[in-house]
C-alpha cells in the first residue's frame, strides 16, 4: 500500500470527521468495541512488507481507559530477495491499554500500549540453478518470541452500534530462533476499517422525586 496515499486518506477523513462532530461525546464506561481488519505492515530492517488480518476487542473502564485484547495472522510477505531470511509464521497475541483523549463529540482519539507474544518461523530460498526456476528451501522451527507495541489512532463513532477507526502503531520485538540470520520484528502496521459497538451495562437512569 502506498504511504502517500495512506497518509492523504487519514488527512480526509480527520476533516470528514471534525466537520461532522457532534456537541456531546458518546463513549463512556461499558462501552465494548469490536473489529477485524487487514493490517498492512513493513519490517524496517529486513525491507519486508506483510500483510495480516487482525480482530481485537476493548472494552472501557471509563471514558478515558480502556483495555484492548488483539490477535493478528500474518497472511504472507514481499520483498524477499535471494539473500535475504523471510518468515513462514508470524503471528501474535497481545494485551494492554489504552489511553483515550477526551473530545466534545464522537471523535475518539487515543494511544495504545499493548506487550504480548509471537510465534514466528522462519526460512530462506537457497538457489540451485536459476532463481527463478530451481530453488530450495531451508526452513527453521518455530519459537516464541515476546513483543512490545505502541501506537496511535482514533475512532468516530457515527452511530450507535459501530464506528470508523484508523491506526498506525509501532511493533518491537525480535524472532528468537537459531537460524543462521537472526529476523527483527520491529515493523510499522496501519490498518483501518469499520467496528463494531455494544453496551454491556446499561446506565441506570437516576429518578428525581
């Protein structure tokens, strides 16, 4: 996916969604959101660029707080040269929290933290002839290796029972396998979609005598 085009979409829709903000903010405590996206994500050093899906859920403790569940599957990989180690498996679980700055309306901004781990495996072609033709593959076990995230995002909440989101984050991590070239996990994912929301608790309306 191309940077310029993600960053101009994000610049759109931010004034899509300010114009549209209403005077009172709709998240609150209890409040449970859900999504499943396709996450585009490029590893700095290894000059990979992934795709995965992703499903998370987060449920808020306050208007400010919330906690945030995440799965992600690696789906496949581009980029790999012939010299270069590529990763069979690269998928994750993890779990943190989240920050969210406090609007006026339905714009939800916020910053997430979230460790977690991975199981990632590895391989790399190794050429008997023409690249394009003979190849074998040398491949290695998989292992668990911890991870780090952190990021930025926000959701706007258009109405009762779903949202839009967009959000970038930062993932730190290394796979922690004996292969002869060791892999870094530090990749930047953006993703964006549709959630979804529900109240698990309703508030209990006070009545005045």
């Amino acid at each position: 996916m191309n940077p310029k085009k993600i960053i101009l979409l994000f610049v759109c829709f931010s004034n899509v969604v300010f114009a549209q903000q209403e005077n009172t903010q709709f998240i609150h405590n209890h409040l449970v959101r859900a999504d499943a996206s396709i996450v585009a994500g490029y590893l700095f050093k290894e000059n990979i660029n992934n795709v995965h899906v992703n499903g998370s859920a987060e449920y808020y403790l306050d208007n400010k707080v919330s906690i945030r569940g995440s799965a992600c599957y690696l789906l496949g990989s581009t980029g790999l040269t012939k010299d270069s180690m590529g990763l069979k498996d690269f998928h994750s679980i993890m779990l943190g929290g989240v920050y969210h700055f406090t609007t006026n309306g339905h714009f939800d901004p916020y910053f997430i933290f979230q460790p977690g781990i991975a199981y990632t495996s590895s391989y790399k072609a190794k050429y008997l002839g023409d690249p394009n033709e003979n190849t074998k593959v040398a491949t290695y076990a998989g292992v668990f290796s911890p991870l780090a995230t952190a990021g930025l995002g926000f959701n706007y909440y258009f109405q009762r029972f779903a949202h839009l989101f967009v959000e970038t984050r930062y993932v730190y991590g290394r796979h922690l396998s004996q292969a002869p070239s060791p892999i870094s996990l530090q990749e930047l994912r953006v993703t964006f979609g549709l959630g979804f929301n529900l109240f698990i608790i309703k508030d209990k309306k006070t009545i005045s005598s």
